[in-house]
C-alpha cells in the first residue's frame, strides 16, 4: 500500500513538472479564450479596442474577460456570419468602459427570417444562433457611447449585464427575431434603457431587470412591426428627464408602424412627477405594416403590477384591446388612468386609494382620478378608487358611447363620484358610492349624468348623501 501511494504522488509530480495533468490543463486553456491572452491590460487606461476585436475575429466560441477595466474607443464588431457561435461573458468583475461615439457592441447577423424555424437558413442556425452577452458591466465614458446594438440577430440572450452612464442601453434596429434580456441593470443613462427602434422584432423577453434612471425612457418602442413582448417581474422606475413631455417608464408608440401582445405582469413601475410623464403610456395608432392600412393598435395585458408617483399612471390613446386588472396604483399627481379615443378595454379589479402611512396622504397634490374620453364599447368592473379630491369626479366617462360600468367602490371623491358627461347607450350599476374621509370638501357622492338622451341605464346603485342625478340633452 505504501508503494502505491509513493507511486501515485511520483506520478502527480511528474505531471505538475512536465504540464500533464488535467488540472494544469484547464488551468492553462481558460487564458486562451480570454482577452488576456490576446495583450488586453484591461488596466482602464490602455485602450484595448484593437486586442479585443482580434479576440471576437478569432472564432473561438468564447471571450471571456478577467476582473479589470478594459477601456476601448471604438465600437467592438460581433460579425456573426464570420466569428460563428459567440458569448462574451465575464463574472461580474470585469467593465467595458466606451470612450469613443457609438455603442460598445454591436452583434451584426444575418437572419431575414421569421421566428419559424421553416425560415431560418442553414448557415444562420450554424453560425450565428443564440449570441450570448453575459456577466459584463458596461460604462459610458463619452457623451455618445452605447451599450449594445442589435442588427439581424436571432436568439440573442443578454444576461446578468450592467449598462450605466450610456446614451441608450439596449438598442434594437432594421430586424431581429427571438431576443431575451434577463437579470440585468440598465442603470443612469442619458437616452432610453431598452430601445425598439422602427425594428421588426417578434417575441422579446424582458424579465428580472433593474431599469432606472434613463432620462429618455425605461423602454420605448417607436414604429416598426413589433409583436409578443413580455416584461415581467422587473422594477423600472425613474426613466423620465427633467421637464421632458411624453416621456415614460414603459412607452409604447405605434405611429409609422404597428406594436401588439404585450404583457406587462409583475413589475414595479413608477417615479419621477415631471412634466407629461406616465408609467405606462401605449398610443395605439399606427399602420397596417401588410397592407399599409392605419387602425388602433393594443392587445395588451396590464397585469399585477405596482404603479405610482408621475402625472399619469396609465395613459392609453387610439388603443383596441387592453385588458388591466389585479394592480395597485397610487400618487397619480393628473390621474391613474386616462383612456383617450380607445375601445374594447377592460378594466377590472383594480385598487386605486391613498395610503395614509405614505406622507402625501390627503394631498390635493395628486389627484389620482379615472379618465375615459371618447371611448366606446368598454368594461369597467369591480373597481375600487378613494379619495379623488379637486377634479370633475373620481369616474369621468366623457363623450363616450357603450360603456358598461359595473360593481365598483367609489369612495371619499369630491366634488362628485361619478360622472357622465355627453355620454350615451351606457349602464352604470351595482356600485357603492360613498363618502366620509375628513379631506373631501363637499360630500356629494352621487351619480351625475349630464346631457342624458334617455339611452343610459343608471340603476342598482347605493348612494349615502345625494341620489342619481340625470340631466337631458337640450
């Protein structure tokens, strides 16, 4: 026995002395797929633009960055048709820091494809499917560096990557298929978080993301033809400049071009009170991309999400097909919902209240009011708003035509809680109308309808202080 344990660490020895062992072996190879390898100092003052771009030029699968700063100064080329299969990863020690224009990354492929597999070419499953970014911090340090630009992609994944100081984080152009950004930090940056700009992208996952502080907006889509994006569980907050109007932390908007299916589930959405911001704004009118037809653009679900603290939590125009339920709202300093020009929308159970544990409490500040103006053919239900103070009425149905607005708590809103104004072929029933809070100035809690034709149905409803009141059209 004692032979064979003097024979083994022989063996070991010769091993370590000659670089034979395995575990010499990966030690040694893990260099050759990194930067270092290829005389990146990644010291943060060097510029490393040149030695990286021959690592990528390489073609070997993989790129990795040990902990350092790698400074470059021009964009860093992923030529996918060329380099094949590629992920550019790091474990979250390593910064890219851009000091030159343009972004950081371009990954440039050549799918012209659909998200079918029956559309994808051969050479693009071979060589280009599935880039991977992962476990890189990426800092601008030019007024005009980006992060990431994507061009003909198919399977792009960006995980666990950082992006701060940039002009836009993530931005999405011409056409791309299949894209998931997950784990990320999209954090203080000049433009906009994550940017569909005019592209032409089906399914896009944006899940588990931190997106703050973009002064041009979280995530805006413009234009295009963009269909199946999911943003889930993700805290996006802040994503409005100073005095900049329509802006928003997720803002989607169809002119030129058409967005649909959307989810909006599970996110934290809200900050900062400037001028025309909203957490989530979606103007749906836009063009057939086929047959080049305009139309309201929407199939969106808005669901269990938090929202609060802009001038308009939800603001919605020339939108079909938007269903929001199971989501909290508060501090909207204009309104909690505005629904202008749009049909077919379900609003179901909500809570829209004021929190006295939170410090603006009675605030005549935020007025957190419920907007639907000419609209039609729309379902309000099971809805529970409070403490609506200064604005026409907590519900205000104005120049709308089919609204069915049923079982909703209207409580503590002053000067009325709801209104209809112009508004015909409506049904308000089944509500509970109410007020006693100390803050509201005048308690009439009752149903007005103004400019009545006869064609509204106002009945089933309880009301404390006033009864409906109707008045004919002249």
């Amino acid at each position: 026995m004692l032979r064979q344990h003097v024979l083994l660490a022989i063996a070991f020895g010769m091993a370590f002395a000659f670089g034979g062992a395995s575990i010499v072996q990966k030690t040694d190879a893990e260099p050759l797929r990194g930067v270092r390898a290829f005389g990146a100092l990644g010291d943060g003052v060097s510029d490393d633009t040149q030695l990286i771009q021959k690592a990528i030029d390489s073609a070997t699968g993989s790129v990795f960055f040990p902990a350092g700063t790698y400074r470059i100064t021009k964009s860093l080329v992923v030529n996918l048709d060329k380099v094949g299969p590629l992920a550019l990863s790091s474990d979250g020690t390593a910064t890219l820091k851009m000091s030159g224009a343009g972004p950081c990354l371009i990954f440039k492929g050549t799918h012209g494809g659909t998200a079918l597999p029956t559309t994808v070419r051969a050479e693009v499953w071979a060589r280009e499917r599935m880039p991977m970014i992962s476990g890189l911090d990426i800092a601008g340090d030019h007024p005009e560096a980006d992060g990431i630009l994507a061009v003909g992609t198919l399977m792009l994944t960006i995980h666990r990557v950082g992006i701060r100081n940039c002009r836009n984080g993530v931005h999405l152009k011409e056409r791309n298929r299949n894209i998931t950004i997950s784990d990320c930090h999209v954090y203080s940056n000049s433009g906009i978080g994550i940017y569909y700009d005019h592209v032409n992208l089906h399914q896009s996952n944006i899940v588990g993301c931190h997106i703050s502080y973009c002064a041009g907006g979280g995530i805006v889509c413009r234009g295009g033809e963009v269909r199946n994006i999911q943003i889930g569980t993700c805290d996006i907050e802040g994503n409005m400049g100073k005095d900049q109007n329509s802006t928003a932390n997720i803002l989607i908007d169809c002119e030129g071009g058409s967005t649909a299916e959307v989810a909006i589930t599970g996110c934290t959405i809200q900050h900062s009170n400037t001028k025309g911001s909203a957490n989530i704004r979606i103007l749906g009118a836009g063009q057939g991309i086929r047959n080049g037809s305009s139309g309201n653009w929407g199939h969106v679900t808005i669901q269990g999400n938090v929202l609060s603290d802009v001038e308009d939590n939800v603001h919605l125009r020339h939108c079909r097909g938007v269903v929001m339920t199971g989501n909290t709202f508060w501090m909207g300093y204009k309104n909690n919902l505005v629904a202008e020009s749009c049909s077919h929308l379900v609003v179901g159970s909500n809570l829209m209240e004021r929190n006295p544990a939170y410090d603006y409490g009675t605030s005549k500040d935020t007025l957190n009011s419920v907007i639907f103006s000419k609209c039609k053919d729309c379902t309000i239900s099971s809805l529970h708003l409070q403490g609506v103070v200064g604005k026409d009425a907590g519900i205000l149905l104005d120049s709308c035509e089919g609204i069915n607005l049923t079982g909703c708590s209207v409580l503590d809103c002053s000067p009325v809680g709801i209104l209809l104004r112009g508004t015909t072929k409506t049904q308000v029933s089944g509500c509970l109308v109410r007020s006693s809070a100390a803050h509201v100035m005048d308690r009439r809690d009752s149903i007005i309808s103004i400019a009545d034709d006869g064609s509204n149905q106002i009945a089933g409803n309880l009301t404390e202080v006033m009864p409906v009141i109707r008045r004919k059209m002249d």
